[in-house]
C-alpha cells in the first residue's frame, strides 16, 4: 500500500456519484430496511440469530455466541444440525419437484436434478461411501470437475458427517498428493476424464500418480466421464456401479454439533504455501445462507448462477452450501466463457432465464475486451442482480458491466471476502445502499471493520493502511475459532483482531476501496506502492481492457514497475503507453511510472480468473516459473517472455 496520505484517491471516491438502487428493486429486495445496521449494531451478538433461524436445527443452539470477548469462540453453542438435511431433505415439502441443481456441461451436455432427485442421488451415495468404510470425522478428498457428482458427493459426506477435501480439478498430481498426505484421506473420488475446450483432460493419470506419491493406502471411486472404459484395478471402483448398487437407500443424516468442522479446503498455493482451512458446521453454514438471502438477494424461485469453480470457496459458499440451504435452483457449468463462442455465457442466461448472476472482475474484462456485440445478440432482462468476487472491481468495468450485462438497470453487489472468512464480509446491502463504482462498500451488518496504520492505530478516510476485521461472525475458520490463528494482535496484548493481509482505504462516507494484498506493495525507490492502486490507474486509461502490474529487480531503484497490459483491438500501442504513463504520473507521481509497459491479449490466469502475478514476477525477472497447474492459458507465458525486455 501506498505510503502517502491518499487523498487524491480519497477525493476521487468521494466525487463519483452514489447510485442508488433502483425502486422496482427494493420493492422486492429480501433486506430492505436501512435500519438493519443500527439493529445489528444494537443487538451484537445476537442479530446473527437471524442467520440461524434460516436453517433447520437438530438441537436448537442454547446461544448464539459465547466468548465474545476472546478465542475460544463458540457460534450457537450446544446446537446440532446437518448441512445435507438443511440443502435437501427440509425443502422437499414444498418443492420437491422444482429444480434443485442445473448443469450445463461439454456442448450438447446437460443434466438437471429436482430436490426429490438430489435426495435419492446423495443418499445412495451417501450409502456407498458408507459401505467403503467412511464415517464420521473422516475426510473424504474429491478431486472431480465441474460435474453435478461433485457437490453430490459433498453433500453425500456432510450427510454423514464425513469432512471433505474438494482439490480443484486443474491442480496437478503433486498438488493432490499434497493434499492426500497432508488430510490422511483414505478414500479419493475423481473421474477418469473430462472434456476442456474440445479436449479430453486425463484426470485419472494425475490421480494414479498421486496416489503412488502418498505414503498411506487410498482407496480411489472413479466416475466414468470419457466412456472409455478404463482399467480399475485394486483399490479402484466404479462411481456408477457404487451408486447403483445403493440406489434406493435411506442415510439418516448425522447431527453435528455446530463447533464439528464441516470441510477442509486448502488456499490455493498459487502465491505461496497452501493453507488448510477447517470451516465449521453451524456457523459457517448460517453465514452463507444470511449472505446468500441479503447480498446475493437469492430466492427460492430464482435460477441463479455463481459461475466460480466448486474447487474453490466461491463454488463451496455460493454454488452448493448458501443457494442450497435457501431452495434456490442453482447452475453448474463445466466450461469456459468462450468455448465454443464467446457469447457462450450469455446464452445460458437466456436459456436458463437467469435472475442472478454472480462472476469475477476479471471475467467482465474479458467480456468487454471481446466486446458488446454478444451480450448484446441475447436477452439479458431476467437479470435481477449482478454480483463481483475475487478480486477488486475497477470503475469502468463496473459501469461496463452494468450498462452491457445489466441493461443499465440492475445493481452490483462487489463482494470481498476470502477462503479464510468463508462467507462475504464486505459489500453493499443491494436493498438499501446506495453503489459506488470501484468501493466495496461497509462492512455488513454485524460486522467491524477498521483500516489502521503499521502500529495498529485507525486511520481515517483517505489514508491507505491495512484492513483489519474487529469482531468475530459465525463464517470464522476453526483456527481462528479457537484461537490458534489470531495473529499478532495475540502477542502484543490487544483485543482481537483478524488482519487479512489486504490494504484499503475509506472514503468519508464509510466505503471501503480494496487495495490488493499488501504482500503485492511494490517498494520503488523507497515508497510502496499498492498494486491494485497502480493498476486501477491503467485500467481508467481508454484502450486499457486490463491490467496488472509487478516489481523487477532495477539496478538502480532496487525495484521498477513493469506493467503487463491487455489493450482493446486495433489500439496503437505506442500512443497508449504514453497515455498510461501520464495517467500513473497523474493519480500517483513520476516514481510510480512503469518502467516497462507490455502488451499482451492476455493475462496469466487461474482457471477461477485471479491473475497469477507470481508468473508475471517470474517473466519480469527472468526466474524459473515453478508450478504452472492452476493455470488456465499456459500458452500465454512464452509470447509474455519474449514480449519482456531483459
């Protein structure tokens, strides 16, 4: 983050205009009350009852938070419930004919499952695993694409009150068996393939090495994808033969208590170690369902479409957990945004008349690069609420976004939270506050937020430091529950405090602006710089799609901006680079220009769309790439390398 007192970015925040959120949405909203602040506020801890009562409980909680002054923190003490009951069995009822999930796989491909048919899907499953000798606390790792057996299985283990290990679909062996060795899983589940861009992947190759690398025995279920019949040899079983065997069976679902974790997924490595998480059953699930219902205003005759990877906690909180125990109808898709066209996202909203669609930054870069002509050349208007993850949103792909996908019409919810968090913590109530386009919003009802200095101090608006989160909420990871990963605050004897290693900046009216990591802070010549504000900067600049931007080692600045930049079509480089030099001189200072300034038609990234700047910090410096697994246009870094002066 910067160094300086930020008040030109302050002023720009202060200077856009307030959108307000339209009337015909908040007539409809699901929190429309502004009050709902003050009474969160007034009621702390027990407004988060509310997020409670949207679940089914086995045993009801005795309270709603014990220990509120320090770890250990108890969310709904003394209260059992099961995740697979509060997703399934609790709305069969009243819809058990209507859609639970949709899946819209390989072109020509698609399924779809009512809740009475996720119910008989995830019980014989649930038998199955049973039957291989899984029971409660054990954990389960899947290791399985975008397919509708994925969050089947899931929902199979919670049933059971198994713990599951979902490992994205695109790592690679080595980060399987990481992940194997590191949770003692006995049982894997994966497929023997499946189809990306027209190609059949051989995720069952990756998955033998895996195994073989692990120094436990693993047994490993193999679901049929390529129709290619695949030798299973001992310790292998077929995923259709299990579940057929089982078809028809009851699994009576395991209470849990609330504190019981209910997963584990590790952080995504791409910038360092991965990081278990362990979320609980209770809290975490009362979270998701709260945010799924007030900032993603889901319903349950809504089709809505988070459209993150399971792999991931966007695809865990968004896709299966929150829309699930709300009743919602909620989309799989097992593809990319433009494979076999780039309009491939919009004619599943049309199809599908989606109400609510939620995707990453990144994404609507993308979108706008390809350009207007295909959202334009469907009908977008059953589009309620549009919905940003992963990373901060830049100004003009807000607007882009909401002219272009939302018809001018429809609000955006920028959501930040992380796999640690486990559910959204900052955004804007899209019933009740008004949006400003590149700020995030407060922090929700319920939940405390300050931005403070190196010392730990508050600052106020306009001034960059780092984001700190000051209370407790039920999404909390078990570490952080208990108190084994409550940082620094711990040791220098001030009260608690979850600092997510990101920097921020508030504007007067208490909006928050995402700065990225403070780990990506650029130190050039002794001032830092925030990532996010240098590439915020390029991304205003006309001609710019998207960028991003990383320190190379400078003989004699120590460190020099190099700036990778996606330009729109037929742009002439030459007179853009000046234009983005005069911008980052203009909004930051001379110091702060890039000394390099590349174009390329992309950038570098995860198959969940986070830029992977670790590879463009490589190329800038030469270094080796290390593990380029999670990446999803491989292709890109050789022409990055060449395009890279030495």
């Amino acid at each position: 983050m910067t160094t300086g007192d930020g008040s030109g970015r302050a002023t720009a925040l202060d200077d856009r205009p307030a959108i307000d959120p339209p009337a015909w949405f908040v007539e409809q909203a699901n929190v429309a009350d502004p009050a709902v602040y003050d009474q969160f506020e007034r009621e702390w801890p027990d407004c988060w009852q509310r997020a409670a009562d949207l679940l089914e409980w086995h045993d009801p909680p005795a309270d709603v938070l014990r220990g509120a002054d320090g770890p250990p923190f108890e969310w709904f003490p003394e209260g059992r419930l099961n995740a697979s009951y509060n997703c399934i069995d609790r709305h069969l009822p009243e819809r058990k004919n209507q859609l639970a999930l949709i899946w819209e796989g390989h072109v020509g491909e698609s399924r779809s499952y009512t809740y009475r048919e996720l119910y008989r899907e995830v019980n014989a499953v649930a038998a199955a695993l049973r039957a291989q000798g899984v029971e409660a606390d054990d954990v389960v790792t899947i290791y399985l694409p975008m397919v509708p057996e994925l969050p089947v299985v899931m929902l199979a283990c919670v049933r059971l009150g198994v713990i599951h290990n979902v490992v994205f679909a695109g790592f690679s062996a080595n980060a399987l068996a990481e992940r194997l060795e590191r949770t003692g899983s006995s049982l894997l589940v994966t497929c023997d393939g499946y189809y990306r861009r027209g190609s059949a992947v051989a995720q069952k190759n990756k998955a033998d090495n895996a195994r073989l690398a692990v120094d436990h025995d693993i047994d490993v279920v193999v679901l049929d994808r390529l129709g290619r019949d695949v030798h299973l040899g001992e310790g292998y079983h077929d995923y259709d033969r299990l579940r057929e065997a089982y078809d028809g069976e009851t699994v009576e679902p395991v209470p849990r208590d609330a504190t019981d974790t209910l997963f584990r997924i590790y952080t995504s490595g791409t910038t360092g170690e991965p990081k278990a998480v362990d979320h609980t059953t209770g809290g975490y699930l009362s979270h998701v369902a709260w945010t799924s219902h007030a900032v993603l205003d889901v319903k349950p005759e809504d089709t809505y479409w988070c459209s993150a990877d399971i792999g991931w906690i966007t695809g865990h909180s968004y896709i299966v957990y929150g829309p699930l125990a709300l009743g919602t109808t909620t989309m799989l898709y097992n593809g990319t945004p433009d494979h076999p066209e780039k309009d491939r996202l919009w004619d599943i909203v049309e199809e599908y008349a989606v109400d609510v669609f939620y995707t990453a930054p990144t994404a609507v870069r993308a979108f706008m690069k390809w350009g207007t002509e295909h959202p334009e050349s469907h009908d977008l208007s059953s589009l309620r609420l549009l919905g940003t993850v992963g990373e901060p949103i830049d100004e003009p792909a807000w607007q882009w976004y909401r002219e272009h996908i939302g018809g001018g019409e429809c609000p955006i919810v920028d959501t930040w939270w992380q796999t640690e968090t486990g559910a959204i913590l900052l955004s804007t109530l899209p019933g009740v506050d008004a949006m400003k386009p590149g700020a995030a919003g407060k922090p929700l009802p319920g939940v405390e937020m300050s931005v403070v200095d190196p010392v730990g101090e508050s600052v106020g608006a306009g001034t960059a430091g780092e984001l700190v989160v000051t209370s407790p909420w039920p999404g909390m990871p078990q570490s952080l529950r208990t108190g084994e990963g409550w940082g620094e605050a711990a040791d220098r004897g001030e009260e608690w405090r979850y600092a997510p290693e990101d920097g921020a900046i508030v504007d007067s009216d208490g909006y928050l602006t995402l700065l990225g990591r403070i780990d990506d802070a650029i130190n050039v010549a002794g001032r830092r710089f925030s990532t996010m504000e240098l590439e915020s900067a390029i991304a205003g600049v006309e001609g710019v799609v998207e960028a991003a931007v990383v320190g190379a080692d400078h003989a004699t600045t120590g460190t020099a901006v190099y700036a990778y930049v996606s330009p729109t079509s037929n742009c002439a480089e030459a007179a853009l680079r000046e234009r983005i030099e005069r911008a980052v001189e203009s909004a930051i200072g001379s110091v702060a220009v890039p000394e390099t300034v590349v174009f390329t038609p992309e950038l570098p990234k995860t198959r969940s769309g986070k830029v992977m700047r670790r590879l463009l910090t490589a190329v800038a410096n030469g270094d080796e790439l290390g593990d380029i697994s999670a990446l999803r246009n491989p292709e890109i870094l050789g022409e990055l390398r060449s395009a890279t002066p030495e």
